[in-house]
C-alpha cells in the first residue's frame, strides 16, 4: 500500500522481490494453480526449517499474503501442499463477501 516507510521504498522492495527466480515451495504451486499473478517473494531454509512469504497479485479475489515457518525435512513438500489449501479458504471467504454484497444491493 506503500504506506509503511514511504512509497518508493515501497516500490523498491516490490521490485526486489518480484519474479521469484527459485521455482520451489509456495511459487512452485502458485505458478502451476494462478499462472498470471504477479509474485513477490521471499523464502529460506536452514538444516530442516524452511520458511516462505509471498505476497500475491491475482486474478478475481487475489490478493493476499502468506506465509509460513515448518520444521521438517518435507518442508518444502509441506509449504507446496499448503498454498492449494489456504487458496480453496480464500476463495471460499471472497464468494461469501460477494454474496453478502449481493444482498446488501
């Protein structure tokens, strides 16, 4: 939102951050699940923690952040399998608010 410091480090650390080059953990699954959406990502792994965050720029409702810490040896296996259901939640969550709005009009 550009808020935080100000809007052109903002924009800086957009720019950083976008176009994963590394196509593992939750940008393996994204890439496969929303092919257009603009991906801003940052991730690690040390001994059997990895970690992930990604902030997603999608079609229709997406547009979210998240981000996850897991030890274990399948981390990465674990962090792809978790984006398909954390999007199935968001979904779910965005049809509902439409839904909503839909009756309010």
């Amino acid at each position: 939102m550009g808020n935080l410091v100000s809007r052109e480090r903002s924009r800086e650390m957009l720019e950083i951050l976008i176009n994963p080059k590394i196509d593992h953990k939750f940008v393996n699954t994204l890439k496969k699940i929303v092919p257009g959406a603009l991906l801003f990502r940052k991730s690690g792994t040390w001994r059997t923690w990895h970690s992930d965050s990604v902030l997603v720029w999608g079609p229709e409702w997406r547009r979210y952040i998240a981000v996850a810490l897991v030890d274990s040896k399948n981390g990465e296996t674990i962090l792809r399998k978790l984006i398909p259901e954390l999007e199935s939640v968001l979904k779910i969550n965005a049809l509902n608010r439409e839904s909503e709005k839909s009756k309010d009009n």
